[in-house]
C-alpha cells in the first residue's frame, strides 16, 4: 500500500470514528431528554423495594449489556444475576421467585425468547421493568414500568448492528446502578467489602489491613542507647525505630537514612531522643491504603505509624502498599 493510499486509509478510518462517537452521543442526548422521571422513580422504588433479587434478562447484544448491568448492581449493594431467556425456558425460570424483580431488555421490545420470561412473571405476580424502544411492543405492554429507549437508529451505517441502542441501554443501566447507590447510601467500605481482591480490593484496603503489630513493630523507649535503637533497626527489618514517652505515646522516629547522615565516632553515646526526628508524620488506622501512599509520596518518607490515642498500634512500609498493588 503507497503512503498516499494509507493516508487516505488513516483519514476515512478518523472520519469513521467520528461519525461513530457523533452517533452514539446523539443517542445518549435523545435518552437525556426523553428520559421519564415518574417510570425511573417508579423502577428505583420497585427495585430498592424488591424482597428479593434484580433479575437482568434479555437476548443478543442486549443480553451482553443485561450482564454487565447485573454484575453492576450486585458490586454495588443490590443482589442481582442475569438469566438467559432460552435457558429460562428449559428450567432456569426456577431461580426466579416472586419476591424478584425482573429487568427486561430488548431494543425492538419483540423478542420472541422473552416470552416464557414474560408469561411466568405475570403468572407469579412477579414485578417487571421493561427497557425497549417501543412502549407499544409486546415487551412494553408486559412491563409494570417502561423506560424507554432513545429511537435514532444506529451508528452501524447498514443500521442493523446494535450500536448506539446498545450504548444507550448501558447507560440506562448506569443510571439505575448510581440511582440506587445513592438512595441506599453505599459507601466505599460497603464497596471494599464486594471487592476484595484486584486493584479496587487494593486501593479500598484500610492502613489497618496492612500495617505491621505487635512484635513486628519497631518500638522503644525514647531514652533507649543507640545500640538498642542498632539491634531493633536490624532485627525489625523495616528501616526505622519509633520512640515512646513513658506514657507510650509516640514522641519520634528514626530511619536507617537519618542514622547514615548522624554517623561519627560517638554514635552510641548517644540517646535516641537525642536524634530521633520528633513529631514524625502519622496516619490513623482507618485511613485508606491509597491516602497512606499519598502521604509517604508527598512527604518523600517510607514508613508511617499508625496511632490511636497519640500511641503507636502499628507501622506502615511503603514496600506494603506497593507489594498489595497500591500504587
């Protein structure tokens, strides 16, 4: 392919993507401005009032967006799992009970796999949310709440593929996810506690999950020799020694850095209070682990101690934060 050619490639490539982010935003401008306020009250109340779970249904491309809408929701507070509607019909209508509310998606709002999902939830009395286009599909018509979808066609330029219908029904889903967040008043410990692992479960992990107690904790007295203060350093293997008043509250601290630069022929004549770098920089145990990162990034240090009460309960290296993926 000649340079000319392949700039001229480059170029439709850009138009293309334009076209196809112009698209998808006008789709997401029609949803804000069409969008219903009574039916999304009405789907949060059936929702957050639900004795039961947030069942997610839906065929396709829709069915795609109806498990990340699922898997939303239930990182967030509200329990939720996606249902297939062809597997429905071959026994799975059995995980839905009617203490459930179910959440139908289907652009053209006639998918003839919904059916069987439909018809249960009307023979169970079970709640339905009905997310499509077309109020009047069989989809709309079966839905104790409508929201609507935006109808402009898709960003495919054969107007088949869902593509803007697809982004806008995710978006739709966000919108009922925050919802409920909110009115809930989900908080990021609420969050932590569904995220335990990966970089979210790093990042939401407490000073408390992480630091280092009891005998692992470099502590001594602040009147301690400096071959004591020698001993601990190297036995703790943390790079620095915290120093306590008689009523262990936490007056100082020594790192193997300060100890390089106080170096001379009388060192261990010394007492720690004597170096000890006072009123050290500390951090609370429920602090998060990203906050305690920042600390130590800002302050160009490497260890925090934790206090309650103005005593030391535990200390924090940043070896810690970054071994448990805080960075």
């Amino acid at each position: 392919m000649s340079t000319v050619t392949q700039q001229s490639q480059k170029e439709k490539d850009r138009l293309s993507a334009i076209k196809t982010i112009d698209s998808e935003i006008v789709a997401l401008e029609e949803l804000k401005k069409s969008l219903n306020a009574d039916c999304l009250t009405e789907a949060l109340d059936l929702m957050q009032n639900a004795k039961g779970r947030i069942i997610i249904t839906g065929m396709g491309k829709s069915g795609h967006i109806g498990r990340k809408i699922a898997a939303s929701l239930a990182s967030t507070g509200t329990p939720s799992f996606f249902v297939h509607p062809a597997e429905a019909s071959h026994g799975d209508l059995g995980m839905i009970t009617e203490d459930d509310v179910v959440v139908a998606i289907s652009n053209s709002g006639e998918s003839k796999e919904l059916i069987d999902i439909l018809n249960y939830c009307k023979r169970f009395g079970i709640m339905v949310i009905s997310i499509t286009k077309n109020p009047e599909s069989s989809l709309g018509k079966a839905g104790n709440v409508v929201l609507e979808l935006p109808n402009n066609g898709e960003a495919c330029p054969l107007g088949l593929a869902p593509t803007s219908s697809t982004t806008a029904t995710l978006v739709l889903g966000d919108i009922l996810t925050i919802g409920l967040i909110s009115r809930k008043g989900f908080s990021k410990e609420d969050f932590n506690d569904r995220h335990p692992g990966g970089k979210l479960g790093s990042i939401l992990k407490h000073v408390s999950d992480l630091m280092h107690t009891g005998a692992e904790m470099p502590i001594l007295e602040e009147h301690s020799n400096m071959q004591a203060v020698l001993l601990e350093m190297t036995s703790k293997r943390l790079g620095c020694v915290g120093f306590i008043n008689q009523q262990g509250e936490l007056t100082g601290i020594l790192t193997d850095g300060d100890l390089r630069r106080c170096l001379s022929g009388n060192i261990l004549e010394a007492q720690a209070c004597d170096l000890m770098t006072k009123n050290p920089k500390t951090i609370s145990p429920d602090a998060m682990s990203v906050e305690a990162l920042k600390v130590m990034h800002d302050k160009k240090i490497t260890n925090l101690f934790v206090l309650e009460d103005k005593k030391p309960i535990g200390v924090i290296h940043i070896h810690d934060l970054l071994n448990n993926g805080v960075v």
